[in-house]
C-alpha cells in the first residue's frame, strides 16, 4: 500500500486553503491516502481525520499560555500518529504557532528513529508586520515553505529554506468570476445620508473564531443600530461560520441583521454589499479583491493587545494595506474600536459616491500581484510539490 500524506489545518480558513491543496494534489499526482487533523473542507477531499481541529483554533497570546500544555500534549500525541504511520509527505497549513511546534518535534523524533519525510509549512508567518526572528524558527523546522504572497519568499530563502509563492486562492477564484465595474450597478438611491430610498448593503464579518466573534460582534451591532439613523434602509447581512450561528444569532438579536451560511454565501455578499466592516485577517483580502469599501477592526484580549502593540507594525497587519504599500482599509484596534467610530467609517464610505469604483480598481490591483500569470492556484501548488510528490505516486 502507498503511504498516505499528512496534513494538518487547525482553523476554518486552514481547512479550505488544505482542501483546495489536497484537491491540486489529486488534479496533478492523482488520488492519494489522506490522514491528519482537519475539519469539513478537507473531509469531503478524503482525509481521515484523528481529531476536532476547534482544539487549535485559539487566539492570542493569553488564550495560547493558558492552553499551553493541552497543546503540547496534542502535539506529542500526533507525533506519535506520524511516527506510527510513515506518511510519504507531511503538510502544516496555517495554525503558525502549532505547527511549528508540531515540526521541531517531529523533526526531533525522526532522527532519534531513523526515518525521515518532507515537512511543508503552508501560509508564512507575517515576519514582515512582527518578529522577524520568527524565521529561523520556521527553517530549522521545516524543509520547505509555500508563500501566499509574492514578497515573502524572499524573507526565508536566505535561511536556506526552499520557499515558493503559491499565489493566493481567493484571488484565483475571484478573478474566475469576472467581476464586472460598478458602474450603473449600484444600489438604488443617491448614496448620501438622508436619502430615504437609498439602500445601502453592508456586511458584517466578525471573524471565525469564538474569540474574535464574542469580543467583536457585540461592537458591530451596536454600531448598525447607529448606522440606521441616517440610513434606516441598510441591509445588513452577517456571513456567519456555520458552527457559530447559534452563538451569532443570539447576539446580533438587538438588530434586523440577515444571517446566512458563510459557506455558501461569503462570495454573494462581498459582491454586492456598498461596505463591509470586516474583523482583520484573510476575510479583509477576501473583501478587497471584491472590490467591497469599508473599514477593518480588532479586539482583543488586554494581553494580547498590550503584546501586540509592543511587537506589531500596525500599518501591515491588515492584508491588503500591506500588500500595496497603503491604506485600502482604515482599521480600528482595541479602544478605538467603538460602536460610534465604526458606524463614523462606515457613514464615510456610504457617502462617497466614489467609494465603489475606487474599491474596484483596487481590487484589479490586487488580483495582479496575487495572480501573477498563473492559471490556476492548482498549478502553482503542484509546481511546488513537485519536488517532493513527483508523477506516479498515486494510490
């Protein structure tokens, strides 16, 4: 029997970025043995999961000590299924902190058994925004590294890590969808406060962890009820993680808020909202390469935000605005975060008639750097596998 490939995703967005790899490796290498940690997205795509990946779905430095020794012992126990299984190929996706815990002991135990495989981190620790000394962390662990940024491959490589940019699948997939100028699309109405007939569409995205949604969500809604004094024909919609909607549901209660499968609907609702107030993290990418206007918030804990302060570029932590060197979305951190200054940013954009067209063109600016002159996110990825998973090495 061929020996399976591990793979290990610990969060919501982890488990469709594996998927979408475990479906590159399948479209290019054919139909491999899956085993690891993940959650649906990889499921559908064959792996055979050995536990609940919500285990590694903390966030913040506080919530990471406080967890640290179920982590650790997580850590040793799926070391332990590696060893026992001998996969030909092992995969980190995401989940930066566990996964390069997992790999040094790993890499550890292998050579104290005398066996040993590739290790493939993908999604580079954002060593350009915080903790440059990251990165030799991340290459005596790995043996190589997939980049979802064109910049970033240059920070590893002189480590002497193999590091490729694999592009970015949201991009992919966004530009496969065309998306068309707003131009004589827009909602009906004047976009101005006061116009009652105009209807503006704004989505809301308090993050996929039950940290960030409970921390953030409840700022939100409370700045939608501000938000419905100048427009009082706002359609609010909350792409919700599916696990969460219960949670979500209770706690946007005090306001008309539409909630719907982010699954299913995350791409409709970028689409066509007028603004987006977006927790930070991949979902502001998302939202920008639709071309969605709006503004990019955070809480956190009081650690964490004190730590974060102390170590973090603010200006790169919102993707889109570290990508193009600019503020695409102004953001909203920890005491600045108020029901009032969102709903303040969000007036802003509602009531600039330019808003969208000047999303649009940044979201054609985007889609270029992350594109570059690939087809396919498959392609780029089975590219870079290549020097591990060569043809014929299907089950």
């Amino acid at each position: 029997m061929t020996a399976p490939i591990f793979i290990l995703a610990g969060e919501a967005s982890g488990d469709v970025l594996a998927s979408q790899m475990m479906r590159a490796v399948h479209q290019h290498y054919g139909q491999q043995q899956w085993i690891g940690l993940g959650g649906p997205h990889m499921a559908a795509e064959g792996l055979r999961s050995v536990g609940d990946m919500s285990r590694l779905s903390l966030i913040g430095v506080g919530a990471a000590m406080q967890h640290y020794r179920q982590l650790s012992v997580f850590a040793d126990e799926l070391v332990d299924l590696v060893l026992q299984q001998r996969p030909k190929l092992i995969l980190t996706v995401d989940a930066k902190g566990f996964s390069v815990r997992f790999a040094a002991r790993l890499k550890r135990q292998m050579q104290r058994h005398g066996w040993s495989a590739p290790i493939i981190h993908t999604v580079a620790p954002t060593v350009w925004a915080w903790g440059k000394w990251r990165r030799h962390k991340f290459a005596r662990a790995f043996d190589g590294l997939f980049c979802l940024f064109p910049f970033e491959p240059d920070y590893f490589a002189p480590l002497g890590l193999e590091s490729h940019f694999i592009g970015h699948p949201a991009a992919f997939d966004i530009q496969a969808q065309k998306p068309k100028s707003p131009s004589g699309s827009r909602s009906s109405g004047s976009r101005y406060s006061g116009t009652a007939s105009f209807a503006p569409r704004i989505a809301l995205l308090p993050g996929s962890r039950n940290s960030e949604i409970s921390q953030i969500l409840p700022v939100m809604v409370a700045a939608v009820g501000k938000l419905r004094r100048n427009f009082p024909n706002a359609i609010v919609t909350l792409p919700a993680v599916p696990k969460y909607h219960h949670m979500i549901s209770a706690l946007c209660a005090e306001q008309p808020i539409e909630i719907v499968d982010g699954d299913q609907h995350l791409a409709e609702v970028l689409a066509h909202c007028d603004a987006v107030i977006a927790a930070s993290g991949t979902v502001t990418l998302e939202a920008a390469l639709f071309g969605a206007p709006g503004v990019a918030c955070y809480k956190a804990s009081w650690l964490s935000a004190t730590l974060g302060r102390m170590i973090v570029d603010m200006q790169k932590v919102i993707l889109p605005n570290a990508i193009l060197g600019r503020e695409v979305y102004p953001f909203l951190f920890q005491e600045n975060l108020t029901a009032t200054h969102l709903a303040e940013a969000v007036s802003r954009t509602l009531n600039d008639p330019q808003a969208k067209m000047k999303a649009y063109h940044t979201a054609k600016e985007l889609r270029s750097c992350l594109v570059r002159e690939a087809d396919g996110f498959d392609q780029l990825v089975a590219a870079a596998l290549g020097r591990w998973l060569l043809p014929g090495t299907s089950a």
